[in-house]
C-alpha cells in the first residue's frame, strides 16, 4: 500500500475490516515488522486522537515515530509554486518534503480546508506533493476533502456493534458555531457507500456535499423521518460544499440538534461522532452520556485503522 486517501485503496472492504478485527485481538502481533522504520507524523492542524491513535498504532508495530507540528517550531512553509519568497515564509514545501522523505519510512499528513478557493482544497494541494514528492507511502491523518481514518474506524465500530447484517446508518448535519470542513462526512459517505448497510444522509437544504461521495445514497431533508428505524446515528456538522456558499454556515438550527426525543424515534440507534463534539450544539449532553453512545469506542479504533494501513505499507516497504 503505496497511499490511503480513500475507501478505494482498501481493496476489499470485508477483507479490511476482517484484517483489522484480527488486529484488534492482537495489536502487537506484528511488533517486529516495524523495527528500524520511522514513521514522521506532519501536522499542519491541531489533533488529539489521530496525534495519539496513530503514534500508538505505530509503536505498537515496533516502529519510532517523529511529531512535526509545522506552525511550531519549523520553518514558515511556502506551499503555492511560482510565488516570490519575500515575505515571512522562508522555505519552500518542495524543497522540505522530500528532505522529510530522507528521514523516515513512511509519512502521515494532516492539512485541513483553508476555505480560501474550493479548487485548492478539492485538489488536496499540500496531501498531493506529498505523495508526489517524498519519495514515501503517504496516508492521510485528514486531508482537505477527506478523514478516511477515521471513517474506517467507524466502519469498524458499526461492525462490531451492529445487530442485524445489513443495518441502517444514518449520517446526520447538526449545528457548530464555527464553519467546518466537509472531510469527515465526505469520507463517511465513501466508506458507507461502500458496506453493506442502508445508508441516509439528512441535512437542511442547501448542505449537500459532493456527489462524487454521496453516490447512491438516499438523500432526507427531514431529519425525524431520515431517524426512523436508523440502527446508527452519525452526528456531524459541515460548511457548505455549493460553490456559491462554498465553507459558509447556511444554519444555524439548534432543531438540529441530536437529542432524546430524536433517538427515541430510531431503533435504539447507536449514537456516533469523530469528536471533538459540541455538546448541546451537536448532540445533548443526556444522548452523548446515554447507553446508546460508543463514541468512546468509536475514538478507541482509530488505533486499530491506523495500525492496519500501517501494517499494509509496512509490508511493501519489505
Ligand atoms: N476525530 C479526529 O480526527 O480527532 P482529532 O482532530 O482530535 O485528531
């Protein structure tokens, strides 16, 4: 596995998540395939769990890790070509990505949108010139456009929560103060699009992300309709994706919120959410404590996803 930025680059998906389950009962099983390889982690965006998740993921497959936090400590990066470096950046990404490359094995990278051009961010400008550049596997630690990581992870947690063989999912907007990327739903959708499972989106009009992630999925603008019967309820905000409003908040709508009555309506739906949640925005404070919720398992198997893809590129390195 040369690149993770998608559900395509799986492969089969049953067979990933069957590869990730045997992981998960044994996470240090392959202790000795990463030894002396180094796994450099970039951010150029804050993190929590895939900061954690993922260095854990490495070390438990042997491997040393470096943290770069790039607006921390580097050098200010240049990442547009063709600009005259005069002002406060002093070195160009295509000069530092490939001495990156001289220094480790393999190279996760986390770029948010800058909601500056739709174009830009759709083309997942910085992610792209270190695949192309580093002369390393590159996975995405959430890209632009995407969050595959951690929409395999959830992929894992509806799999070992699940009931019945196919069941619902519904991904559902809910309100944020601030205007979010739409990476996270946008990978959800891939991965979900891909399962076997019966999967809604609903949002208020106007949200509608990129057709090229919500494929055939249905589509409900009424929220409490989309909860019926849903099995699991993946709660999350996002700015919008039309290039008119392109990463502005069209709502506000705290009727979005996820709450008890609205879970009362599903069939005793398990609650998700990537976190960092809103609480009382995004979900209420009694849904996210309920029983119903594995957000805190869902974070858990961040581990697990990552150590898989790491396992994958590790395993063509040899
Ligand atoms: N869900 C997720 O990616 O969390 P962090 O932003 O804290 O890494």
């Amino acid at each position: 596995m040369q690149t993770f930025t998608n559900v395509k680059e799986l492969g089969n998906l049953q067979a990933a998540v069957k590869e990730a389950l045997e992981i998960k009962k044994n996470r240090f099983a392959y202790k000795s395939l990463g030894e002396n390889k180094t796994l450099l982690m970039v951010f150029f965006n804050s993190s929590l769990r895939t900061r954690l998740s993922t260095q854990k993921a490495a070390m438990n497959l042997g491997m040393n890790t470096i943290v770069l936090d790039v607006n921390q400590g580097a050098w200010r990066l240049e990442t547009e070509r063709g600009v005259v470096m005069d002002g406060d950046k002093s070195e160009h990404l295509l000069e530092a990505i490939p001495v990156m490359g001289c220094y480790c094995d393999i190279i996760g990278v986390r770029s948010f949108a800058r909601f500056e051009s739709k174009a830009d961010d759709y083309s997942e400008n910085i992610l792209q010139q270190f695949i192309r550049y580093s002369g390393r596997p590159v996975f995405s630690m959430e890209g632009a456009t995407t969050h595959p990581l951690q929409a395999f992870a959830d992929l894992i947690t509806i799999e070992e929560y699940k009931t019945q063989a196919r069941p619902k999912v519904v991904l559902s907007w809910a309100p944020h103060p601030k205007a979010l990327p739409q990476a996270v739903p946008n990978s959800f959708a891939d991965f979900m699009n891909e399962a076997d499972v019966d999967f809604v989106i609903t949002h208020p009009e106007g949200y509608e992300l990129d057709p090229q992630f919500v494929r055939g999925a249905k589509i409900e603008y009424n929220q409490e309709k989309a909860f019926i019967g849903a099995d699991f309820i993946y709660a999350k905000n996002w700015s919008a994706f039309a290039d008119v409003h392109y990463g502005q908040i069209l709502s506000r709508d705290r009727s979005w919120t996820v709450d008890t009555d609205k879970m009362n309506l599903t069939n005793q739906a398990k609650f998700m959410h990537c976190l960092p949640v809103r609480r009382n925005m995004i979900v209420t404070d009694d849904v996210i404590e309920s029983p119903q919720s594995i957000v805190i398992p869902e974070a858990a198997n961040r581990e697990i996803a990552c150590e898989m893809i790491l396992k994958r590129m590790l395993e063509s390195l040899e």
